[in-house]
C-alpha cells in the first residue's frame, strides 16, 4: 500500500520510492523507542516533587522543603535525590557504546528489541524497590534501555525512510518523546495524593517498554544494515517492500558501494577519529546534541513541579502547570513533524534559537526581580506569567532544537563510520542531560535566577553555530550527503580531497 511518492531533491540521484506503509508502520513503532525516553524524563521531576516518595528515600530533604524559612533556590539541593534522576544517563553512555557495536554486528532490530527488554526490567524494578539500592539499579537499567534506543532507533528511520520524508518520519521520535512526557506529567498528577502513588508513576515506564517489545517483531530490518552484513538478497527484498517499487537497483547500488567501503573499516572509532573527512559531521553531531542540553530544556522537562513550587505553587498548582508545559511541548513537535521537511532544519534551528533566548532572559529578569531567598513570590500573576513565558520557550524548542537534534546527526554520517558517529552524537546528549540531572538543583540554588541568564546567552551562541557551520541536509539520500553538501560547504570542504 503506497501513500505517497517522491523524487529527491534537485541535485540528487533520483531514487525511485514510495512513502509505502510498512515504511510509516516501521517509523512509528520504532519511534515508541522516544515513548520511553519521554516518559522517563517526564515521570522523574515528579516523582521527585512528591511527598510521599521523599518521606520514603529522602526524609531529610522533604524536612527541608518543608521549612517555612528555607532558602527558595535550596529547598530541593541534595546530590542524592539528584542522583536519583541523573543515574540513567550515565548508565546510558555506557550501553550507547555497546549499542553502536551490537548494532552494526547484528542489525538495527535486534538493538531495538534489547532496548525494551531493558527498559521493561528497569520499570519493574524500580515498580517494587525497597530502599534506594533498588531504585538506583532500577534507574541503571531503564539508562541500558534508553542508551540502546537512543542509539539506534533514529539511525533505523534515517535509513529505511525516502529521503523526502525522512525528516518528518524521523521526527516521530521526538514526537513520541513529547507524549511520552505528557502522558509522565499527567500520571504524576492523578497519583501525586495516593499512598505509594510514585511507584505507580515509575511502573508506568512498563507501559511503553512492552509496546515497543511487541511491535518490533513487526518491522523490518534497514536494507543498509542487512547489506552491510553479507545479506544483499535479503536487503534488496526489502527495498523493494519498503519502497513500493521494482525499480531498486540504483538506490541498491548507492547503498551496496556504500557498503564496501564500510566493511574496510574495521575499527570505525578509529577511522572516525583520524580521517580528516569524518571531522566536519563529527564536529556537528556532537555539538548539536551538547547545544540540545544547554538550552535549558531539561531544566524545564526534569524539574518543573520542582520549579513552580519553588515559585511558591502548591504540589497540585505545580503539576497541574506541568501538565500544560507538556501539552504545549506536545502540540508544537507536530508543527516541526510537518514543516522540517519543507522549511528545511538550518530555518527551524535558528527560528527555535532566538525564541527560546527571549523566553529564557525574561524568565530570569522576572525571577531576578520577583523571587526573593526566603518567603513567596511577590506578585500573584507571575507565577501565571511565568508559566506562559515556559509555554513559548517550549515551544520554541519542539519545533527545532528538540526533534532536529536527533535528526540532522542520525543523516550526516557515512555508512562505515555511522553507529560510532552517532554514539558519539547520543553519548554528548547523556553527558550532559547528567550534568543538568546532577547539577541543575544545586546550580539553582547558588546562582539563583542568573542560570536562565546563562542558558539564554547558550542560545545565542548555538543559533550563531548553525548559520555559520551546519549545512542544510533536506531532502538528500543520507548515501550522498559528503559528496553534496560538505565538499560543497564554504567551511568544511577543506577537509576533502579534490
């Protein structure tokens, strides 16, 4: 069932291909992989916020949220409570690893089906935990699931999309990631006031772990990956399932030199690190991802209960409020999902830059003036303005930064060096999504509202690094992208041979 055709972008190989069904099916139930990591981002900031949870791991910090005169910016500072967030994605560097390597020896799906099975023991761990050892370790395998998905799941859309498409189906994940979050949101807010209610919250990650479980037995593997091990029948055979047409041998032939090459490498870290021409997607990748985390996003994704109530909001005001952020961060990816391929990605980013820079220094200026150490917040409307100044800045993030900081590094890197490319891609997202999970709380409570003030000027700087080095990838066959854009950028084609 075909549900669309294309030709590539002018300048390109035109590979015939139809937006096929089994191509949308494949895209969504790998995509489910961004339902996971959602909802674990959204579930944590919660969970964190609850009595009940503190009481039962963190007594000492539910005495000092609790302290009529506490310092607003401290109530929530303890290294442990921050490690309870934080603990998943140093877990997840290290799986990301292991993942680009099981990836390219033994496919994209089998790397995908591990990432539920870890996903879904980690829930169920952290479902019954006894003391925060359990917690913890439960914590530590949801990381494998995430580390494994993340490394893999946008790689496998890239691949096995059209190349008109690509960018829209690929920003499925981070679609998914977005409902994942509000679905978290929502569920902290229905069981916030149960006894136990967190571990209803943190059991809740089951959910989307054995969605995915189930529905990968349903996709194919990519053609690149079944080619690049040996299997070219097989590959062609779902080339031509994928795409909906007979006519396959060229796009074949692109993918199967592009093969060649690659198994030449044998050590693709190293290859990835010395040869001059992987420097420029190297550069961009990795920076993509660090500038993804400095946003500020995860200030907003991880600690929002935390932050309202730190603006003087009850529990209930806070996750409500939360609720809304996740909504809108919902509503807005679908914008991207349907605009990215047509408005391109360097429009999106810089648009996405500027906007979330005005947001993040007004909501700092607003704090600065408003929120003083001990006691509420002066004004009632600015908990309500706040609130919407986070919805703008949300948004701004879900139509750029968000979804296209997995897209543009899962395309840019060739086949040979893809998974070690991208790994490092997702292993700079996990570096710093711990260092804001680790750090954020205690940074807030010794800089105060001047951290917004940082994070806008991060904006700044990374709008700056997209009009200046980041070619536009729209609508070019991830197999042609050195050859047509950065032997053909002002900035990076020093790095290629004539």
């Amino acid at each position: 069932m075909a549900v669309g055709s294309m030709n590539v972008e002018e300048g390109t190989k035109a590979f015939p291909a139809k937006l096929t069904f089994q191509v949308f099916l494949c895209c969504v139930i790998a995509a489910v992989g961004g339902l996971m990591f959602g909802y674990d981002i959204g579930i944590s900031g919660g969970v964190t916020s609850m009595d009940t949870f503190l009481l039962d791991f963190f007594p000492h910090v539910y005495e000092k949220k609790h302290r009529v005169h506490e310092n607003n910016y401290c109530k929530f500072d303890d290294q442990l409570l921050q490690l309870f967030t934080s603990s998943l994605y140093l877990a997840g560097i290290f799986a990301s690893f292991i993942a680009s390597y099981v990836s390219r020896a033994f496919g994209r799906k089998p790397t995908i089906i591990s990432a539920s099975i870890f996903f879904l023991v980690g829930a169920i761990l952290n479902l019954s935990a006894q003391n925060l050892g359990m917690l913890i370790g439960g914590r530590i395998l949801l990381g494998f699931g995430i580390g494994f998905g993340n490394q893999t799941v946008p790689l496998f859309i890239s691949e096995i999309a059209p190349a008109r498409y690509r960018g829209g189906l690929n920003v499925m994940f981070q679609f998914l990631i977005t409902i994942g979050i509000l679905a978290a949101s929502y569920v902290n807010y229905l069981t916030s006031t149960l006894k136990n209610g967190w571990r209803y919250s943190l059991g809740g990650a089951a959910v989307p772990a054995l969605i995915l479980l189930i529905g990968s037995f349903f996709i194919h593997e990519t053609p690149a990956s079944l080619i690049e091990r040996g299997k070219d029948e097989k590959g062609k055979q779902i080339l031509r399932k994928i795409r909906g047409v007979e006519d396959i041998e060229l796009e074949f032939n692109e993918i199967k030199h592009a093969t060649e090459v690659a198994t030449k490498v044998k050590s693709p870290f190293k290859e990835l690190f010395t040869n001059r021409e992987n420097r420029p997607p190297l550069v961009c990748g990795t920076l993509l991802q660090f500038f993804q985390q400095f946003t500020g996003i995860n200030v907003v994704m991880f600690y929002a209960p935390v932050l309202f109530q730190t603006m003087g909001s009850g529990n209930n005001a806070s996750l409500i409020s939360t609720v809304v952020t996740n909504g809108v961060n919902a509503i807005a990816t679908i914008f991207s999902l349907l605009m990215v391929d047509l408005a391109g990605r360097k429009c999106l980013l810089v648009e996405g830059a500027i906007q979330m820079t005005a947001t993040q220094m007004t909501i700092g200026g607003i704090l600065l003036a408003h929120l003083k150490l001990v006691g509420p917040i002066t004004g009632h409307a600015v908990p309500l303005i706040v609130l919407v100044l986070i919805c703008v800045y949300v948004s701004g993030f879900a139509w750029s930064w968000g979804p296209l900081g997995w897209l543009v590094p899962s395309e840019i890197y060739p086949l040979e060096v893809r998974n070690a490319g991208y790994f490092c891609a997702v292993a700079m997202n996990m570096v710093c999504t711990f260092i804001i999970g680790q750090f954020f709380l205690s940074a807030l409570c010794r800089f105060r509202s001047y951290l917004f003030f940082f994070f806008g000027v991060m904006n700044i700087v990374m709008g700056l690094f997209v009009v200046f080095f980041l070619p536009e990838t729209k609508g070019v066959p991830v197999e042609e992208m050195a050859e047509k854009r950065w032997k053909t950028h002002s900035r990076w084609k020093k790095y290629f041979k004539d």
